[in-house]
C-alpha cells in the first residue's frame, strides 16, 4: 500500500481523475479526516472537502504502483 497526497480542486478534475483511476483493477480509498471513501466514487469525492490536498490510498504490489503513479501525476500534489 502506498499513500500520496492529491489535489482535486475543479470538477473536471475530478471527472479525470475518476476516468483515470477506474482503469486499474486496483482499490483506492481517499482519506479526508475521519472520512474513507472509495476513489472510484465520483459522488463520493464530491462529499468531501476537496478545497484541500487529500490522502490517496492506493491498494496494489509495488510493481504496478510505479505505473499507478506514473498516470496519476497531475493530481500529486
């Protein structure tokens, strides 16, 4: 497991981002507080503050987290 702060600070985004992540055949929770939601939720990322960088957990071997984040780099923050 590997944790990486994102930013998703517009819908468009946000929308990509989901687009994104949906692709891996992996689990993703995003941690907001005392909030866990699964990433691939778009109405669950909207629940939650997102004027703020916010804690991406990403489930996967090491070997396919190079390329998770690989994809995901315009949203590390």
């Amino acid at each position: 497991m590997k944790t990486v702060q994102i930013s998703l600070n517009s819908i468009d985004k946000v929308k990509a981002f989901v687009n994104e992540i949906t692709k891996f055949d992996t689990d993703f929770d995003l941690v907001s507080g005392r909030y866990v939601i699964d990433a691939k939720s778009i109405m669950g990322i909207f629940s939650l503050d997102l004027s703020k960088p916010i804690d991406l957990c990403i489930h996967a071997d090491e070997a396919t987290i190079d390329s998770i984040l690989e994809v995901l780099k315009p949203y590390i923050v």
